[in-house]
C-alpha cells in the first residue's frame, strides 16, 4: 500500500552527518524543509543541491520548501549568557531600552522595540513557548513592567507572544526579503511565510517571489491569533497553510488547539489547499528511538482528519534518530489510512459549481474511480492543478501526476496521495499515449492485467489547464490503431 499522507522532514546539523541524508530518504521523506531562522545562505544552497543530487540517486523527487523566520519578537541576552530564574509573584521588566547584553533578574532587553506600543496593562505575555508567563502592570518609557505569574528559568533570545494576539509586527521583515531572493535562486518549491496576519502579507510575499525569478507555491504558516481569524482570506491568497502549532498554541491557548486544527484542514481541503500540520508531532525522539502514545495518536489524528503532510522539525535537523524518526513517522500514517482508506468521502464541495473544464474533469474522475473499483488514476498534467483537485476527495486510490516539468514533479510531492512521475506527451497521438500510460503503470507495478485505470488528458498536449478528457481503461484491452 502507496502511503497516501506526506513527510516533511527538516534538515538541519543532524542530516548533515555522513549518510544521513540518504537514509532519511530512504525511510519515505517526500519533502524537506530549509528553516531560514537558522543557517547561511551557503548553507541552505548546499544543503538543497545535496536533497536533489541523492534524490536522484535514488530514483525519487523530494520537494523543498523553504521557511522564512519571520519577525523575531524576543528577549535579548543576559549578562555573562547566564539564564536568570523568574520566581512566581516576582517583578520583572522588557524593557526597550536596554542593549542586547544587558539582562539581569530585574529585566532584559527585547529584540522588536514597537512592542511597548503593542501592550498595556492587563495584557498576558508567554515567555519560551508559554513555559514562563507575565502579568502586564504598567508600560512607561519603552519599558513593560511585569508581575511573573509562571515562573522558571529563563535563558537568551526565548520568544515573546501577547495571549490573543494582537501584536503588530510586519510578517515580512528585512532579512526575510534578502531570503526570498535566496530561496528563488535555489528554486525552492515552496516558500513558506512565517506570522502572516493576512492575505496581504501572503499577496507580498508572493510578489517578491515572483520579482526575485522564483516560481515556488507559497505556504502560509497559521500562528498568530489573527491569522485564524482571517483564514478565509490567507487561504484564498496562498497555495498552502502550515498549522504551526507552537506560536498558535501560546496565542489562542491549548484548549483551543485541537478544535481550530481540524476546523483549519477542513477549510483547506474545501478550498483546495494543501494543508501541512507542524510542531512536536514526535518531539521525543529529539532523544529517543521510538515515539511515546500520545505522538502517535497526534499524528493518526492528523491523518484521519486529513492532512496533507504531517511534518518533523527538531527531530531530523538536530535529533539523534533522523532517519528514524521518518521511518516512525511512515509506519504510523500508513496504519492510520488502513483504516479510511476504504470509506470515500464525498467531495466537499459537491453542491458548488464549477468554474473551469479541468476541475470538472477532476472531480468527475473521483467519483467515477470511487465508485467503479478502478486500481489506479493516471493525470497527465502541465502545473499538476488536475493532480490536486483530484486529492482533495477522499480516495485510496494513487494519483500519478505524469508531467515533462520537474517543477511540477517537486510541486505535487507535498499532495495528499499523489505520486510523480517524469512523462513527456507533447509529440505523441492520443492512442500511442494511452497506451504508453498503461505501459508505464506497469513497469512500476501499479495495474496489472485487468485493472480498471482512468486517464485524464487535454485534447491540446503541453496546455496548462487544457485538461478536457477522461478515459477509463482496462488493463489488456487496448489495441491501437493500424497505420
């Protein structure tokens, strides 16, 4: 069984040891991540050159995306780089006026100055993740006077979020804009837009994109409080969203984390996005070789409700057990999809209309493979548009997006039960086609005699959006005309 859910695995230190990366593309990763909140540009060029020289030594397309910091809103450091230890009741001070070296027990400095202007009194700030948490008494001066509601040790540059938001610092930052020039020259797939606050954020960064020569889909990352409250927008404006639980978490509160995941996929999928869920998904095997319970129930969950991608931060680009972490990640999606993958689901969007001929075609092509026991959908596709409306309904059976273009083949890595294959048709008859599809479905052993396939084409071949025709073929039965 084809493991319809997608891995996405950092990179980082620890994939950068001799072999690892090749094993962690052996145990399944689909796509990886460059995080530009860490790392040269020279490092992340090399690190995406390498992902795409041993993905084709091992006769596979990895998709890269890559991840902007965003807008640091942190402590700055203390004197000697020593943690200091807030204790509950205590007074502490962000104050904007102090140098980057100077914190002490009584306060420390912040990297984002307009933050003063952000809060007032009776504001909750989360230090570190909420492990640490602050009452705002007063704010005067540049400096925010804090009582330490949730104590504990307190080290350098740990980040800052206000409790429901609210904040107003600008998604795209300077650095972030010399980084998009960076991921256009590496030709990244996807650029993923840290602390968007609306469509309009995602609009520029896209725009960017675009100015720097780059061609990559654009993923907005879904953390900030305001950014669930304008998710209609975010996911008109982007390509896909990262629910990136960390910052999200800390901002609208644990308790509502669950509930505004799965309300955030099933408003991707209605509105054909791609949907990555992200954060500690198995953070315990930073150190350990397995993952706990609760890690796999986390990421069952996930796809069950239908997830695109499920997605490993610390544990590939700094753990101990890269490799295994994917591995671990790979067993538990394909357990969780034995039990969906014979119950389809409608397509979400069954009582809209149409407006284009290729996604007609798409969702005509579900429904007729979920209901005809067809083995395998075959899209021959140009910008793999076909590809993707296809694996917004819910289906076990494999979509291959055979395509000319490898941006496209990168592209549909990240698509939930979609799988690339390198196929030019531009100089081909329909029937030679046809049955070169089958050909090739068989070599990789995906149909055999008998098996019910679907191919879907455009009458005009190498047309973006020309996708007109579907054609259910049986595996066998195909003659080709005499000359």
């Amino acid at each position: 069984m084809l493991r319809r859910t997608k891995i996405v695995a950092t990179l980082g230190p620890a994939t950068d040891n001799p072999g690892v990366l090749d094993a962690v593309i052996q145990a399944g990763v689909d796509v990886v991540r460059l995080n530009f909140s860490h790392g040269t540009h020279e490092e992340h060029l090399r690190r995406a050159e390498e992902v795409r020289a041993r993905a084709r030594a091992h006769g596979r397309h990895v998709g890269i995306i890559a991840d902007l910091q965003g807008p640091k809103i942190r402590i700055e450091r203390f004197r000697g780089g020593r943690p200091v230890v807030l204790e509950e009741g205590g007074s502490f001070v962000l104050d904007a006026n102090l140098g980057p070296d100077e914190g002490s027990r009584e306060g420390v400095g912040i990297t984002y100055k307009a933050l003063p202007g952000d809060v007032k009194r009776g504001d909750t700030l989360l230090l570190d993740d909420g492990q640490l948490v602050l009452w705002v008494e007063d704010v005067s001066e540049g400096r925010i006077h804090c009582r330490v509601v949730v104590g504990g040790e307190l080290s350098n540059h740990k980040g800052i979020n206000r409790q429901g938001g609210g904040l107003s610092a600008t998604a795209l930052t300077e650095k972030d804009r010399v980084d998009i020039r960076a991921a256009a020259e590496m030709g990244a797939d996807y650029l993923a837009v840290s602390f968007p606050r609306n469509a309009e954020d995602v609009e520029e960064a896209r725009r960017l994109l675009r100015a720097a020569g780059g061609h990559g889909a654009i993923i907005a990352k879904i953390e900030r409080a305001e950014a669930v409250e304008a998710l209609d927008g975010i996911l008109n404006a982007a390509d896909a969203v990262m629910i990136a639980r960390g910052d999200l978490g800390v901002e609208i509160g644990d308790a509502e984390l669950t509930a505004v995941q799965k309300l955030i996929i099933r408003q991707a999928r209605a509105t054909s996005r791609v949907v990555i869920t992200a954060t500690q998904m198995m953070q315990s095997m930073v150190e350990s070789q397995i993952p706990t319970r609760a890690e796999v129930f986390d990421v069952a969950n996930a796809v069950l409700d239908g997830t695109d991608a499920v997605m490993l931060s610390a544990e590939t680009a700094t753990g101990k057990y890269p490799a295994k972490a994917v591995a671990a990640m790979d067993r538990v999606c394909r357990g969780a999809e034995r039990y969906r993958i014979h119950r389809p689901i409608a397509d979400p969007r069954a009582d809209s209309q149409f407006s284009r001929i290729d996604e007609a075609i798409a969702m005509a092509s579900m429904y007729t493979a979920n209901h005809l026991g067809v083995r395998a959908i075959a899209a021959l596709t140009e910008s793999g548009s076909t590809c993707l409306w296809m694996s917004r309904v819910s289906s076990g059976i494999p979509i291959y997006a055979l395509t000319r273009h490898v941006e496209t083949r990168r592209k549909v890595t990240l698509y939930r039960g979609v799988y690339p294959i390198t196929f030019d048709v531009t100089t081909k008859d329909h029937a030679l086609v046809n049955k070169e599809v089958i050909d090739e479905l068989m070599r990789r052993g995906a149909v055999r005699e008998g098996d019910l396939v679907i191919i879907t084409k455009g009458d005009l071949t190498g047309v973006s959006g020309g996708t007109n025709a579907m054609k259910i073929v049986r595996v066998g039965d195909m003659v080709l005309p005499e000359d």
